[in-house]
C-alpha cells in the first residue's frame, strides 16, 4: 500500500514560483515512478512531469524549462519545483504512482491546488 500526500499548493503571481511536495509512504520509495498532473477548471487532466526508478525525468512540452521535478531521499518525498508561473499554470496537482497492467488501480493523492495570478 502506498499513501500519498501532497502539500505546497497556494497562490502565487505570474513569473513567481512555488514549490509542490508530495510525501510517499511505503518502502521502496526508490523504486517507485511518480508522476505529476494536474487538471484545471473545466479541463482534463494532464500528465506534468514523470520521474522514474533511476530518476530520469520527463516533463509535458508546456512546463519544459520551467518545473523540475526530482526526488528528496532525506524526507520521502518528490519536488515540483514551479518556476517562472503562468496564469495558464492554474490548477489542481496531484500525485501519482502507477501500478503495473492487472494489479489495480493506480495511486493517487488528494492533490493539492495552485492558483497564479496575472
């Protein structure tokens, strides 16, 4: 069982910068790929940025240059790190690890929201 929480959502203005953190419990942190989404108002929900088991890491062509995403050892968890915001940026995040083809549902935090102004 994995449980996953995420925290550092807020507001924030256009150009500014915020920091998500999503805290994984269980024992193979390291093994674990999480992902990032987010899902705006009226919008389907997006794949952000992906880290996988030997933190290789992938980020949709809109935040490219702008989020990182990496993981912190000391404290379990996994960083969006969220530079030079955009209005467009606005959404909720969630957190997410996947599980393999048969195994079930994949798991999912309760997400956390931000909000850029212009």
């Amino acid at each position: 069982q994995v449980q996953l929480v995420e925290s550092g959502g807020g507001l924030v203005q256009s150009g500014g910068s915020l920091r998500l953190s999503c805290k994984v419990s269980g024992s193979m942190f390291s093994a674990y790929v999480i992902r990032w989404y987010r899902q705006g108002a009226g919008k389907e929900r997006e794949l952000v940025a992906r880290i996988d088991d030997s933190d290789r890491t992938e980020y949709a062509d809109s935040v490219k240059g702008r989020f990182s995403i990496f993981r912190d050892y000391s404290r379990n968890t996994v960083e969006l790190q969220m530079n030079n915001v955009r209005v467009e940026d606005t959404a909720v995040y969630y957190c997410n690890v996947p599980r393999p083809a048969g195994w079930g549902a994949d798991y999912w935090g309760q997400g956390t929201p931000v909000t850029v102004s212009p």
